[in-house]
C-alpha cells in the first residue's frame, strides 16, 4: 500500500491516460509520494496492465480502462465515480492525448479532427467535470500537459495539428487558472520536448534522417528526456509546494528551445 507520508499525502489525484508512457509512471510516482490515485485510459488491457505492474510494488489505484475522455458523458462518469469512491477530489493530471501526423496542405480532415477531439476535448471534458467537485473541496490543482510543439516549429516535422492543439493547452491554461482563482483552483501547464518513448524511439529508428535528432542534439546531454523527468515537474505543480504558482507554463525540454 502507498505511504501516509510523502509529498501528496492523502490527495485524492485523478491522472488520464496511465495505461503506459508518461501516465503510468505519474501514477507509480504520485502513489509513491502518498496519493490516492485513480487512472484511466482509453485501451483496457494497457490499463489492466499499468494496474498489475503498481499492485507488484504494493501500490494501489482505482483503475478504469475503456474511457473515451473525448467523449463529455463518459468524462463526467469517470470523475463523477471517483468522486464518490473517494468522498472528493483534489487534482486533475491532464495527461492523456493522441495526436495524428501529416505534412499541413495534405493533411486530411478526419485526421485533423482525430486530433483536435484528441488532444483538446480529451482534456478539455475531464477539467469541466472535475470543476464544481474541486469547488467543494474548496480548491486544488489541475495540472495540463502541453508540448514543445505548442510553442516552436520543425522543419522537418509535418506537426501542424498537434501544434495547434498544443498551443491550445497553453492558452487554455492561463484563462482557466484566472477563472478558477476565486475558488482556489491553480490551473498550471508543461510542455516537454522529446521524451523517450515507444512513438520516439520509432521515429529515431528512420535513422540519420529522423526530424527529431536536431532536437535531441541540442539538449543539455545530446539525449532525449525521460518520462519521470515530466512527472516529477508535475508532482511539484499537484503539491502544496506550488500552493502560490497558477498560470504558470513549464518547459520541460533539456534545454533544447534555447540552446542553440
């Protein structure tokens, strides 16, 4: 079982997409550091997985697979439930999306609106139903995750749509973070570069061509970031360490926007 100590002791913590990469670890992390986790994602078996995988270290979860986030009905349910397992809720992990690829004039419709439905509205439903029960609890965080992508462009990258959803995010959270002060609600956002992923290290595999190697080379180390990297910024954003920090948007990139 997770301690009663550590650094979100007791909060009941909501993330989204834990069945792998960035959302699984946040959820192994955060149940670490005390919460009370509950993760979903839209593919069981990779939910039902991220829950074996804690229940090994002796973490628990309330784990939900099969949630389409997109979809405003199924969101409400899912907060709505945990809600009621937990008695409240204290913080929103916005993690989950899934973005399509095509250079900007050949970029079909249907995966244009894959994406925006994806990486908006899958964020977008979870934040307004977790709300009036963060509201109840007077007050808590909600936590957004961005992408370099929002803030710089690629050559050699076809990222148009997941820029746009990204740059979203971005804007989304400052105006969320002023509209939720009066009832205590931080609303904070973090953009990542390349993170060492399944999706990454696919792209790496094209070789001396792939568009992300100019990216990595200019890192502090000339490698990608990994996944806890993103989650233990996050964890400071979800704590009362950060009871003073809203509207903030973190880049965490090794340094690759600026060091150029």
């Amino acid at each position: 079982m997770s301690s009663n100590g550590g650094r979100l002791a007791g909060k009941v913590v909501l993330i989204t997409g834990t069945g792998g990469g960035q959302g699984r670890v946040a959820a192994q992390i955060f149940a670490r550091e005390g919460a009370k986790v509950a993760g979903c994602d839209i593919v069981a078996e990779n939910q039902a997985e991220t829950e074996r995988l804690m229940q090994a270290e002796g973490l628990e979860m309330h784990s939900t697979g099969g949630v389409d986030l997109a979809d405003p009905e199924q969101s409400k349910a899912w907060v709505d439930a945990v809600a009621e397992h937990f008695g409240g809720i204290d913080v929103l992990y916005n993690n989950a999306s899934l973005p399509r690829f095509a250079p900007f004039p050949l970029m079909s419709t249907e995966d244009y609106q894959f994406t925006l439905r994806n990486e908006i509205d899958v964020m977008w439903y979870p934040a307004q139903a977790v709300w009036p029960h963060l509201v109840a609890r007077g007050g808590g965080a909600i936590t957004h995750i961005g992408s370099l992508a929002g803030i710089i462009g690629l050559r050699d990258l076809p990222q148009s749509a997941h820029a746009a959803t990204k740059g979203a995010i971005i804007g989304m959270t400052a105006q969320m973070a002023a509209e939720g002060s009066k009832d205590n609600i931080r609303v904070n956002c973090i953009s990542p570069g390349v993170i060492n992923s399944p999706p990454v290290q696919e792209i790496l595999a094209i070789g001396a061509e792939s568009p992300l190697l100019p990216i990595i080379s200019k890192t502090l180390n000339g490698k990608p970031g990994e996944a806890e990297d993103i989650v233990y910024a996050a964890l400071y954003f979800c704590s009362d360490e950060a009871k003073w920090v809203s509207g903030s948007h973190l880049i965490v990139d090794g340094g690759s926007s600026v060091l150029i």
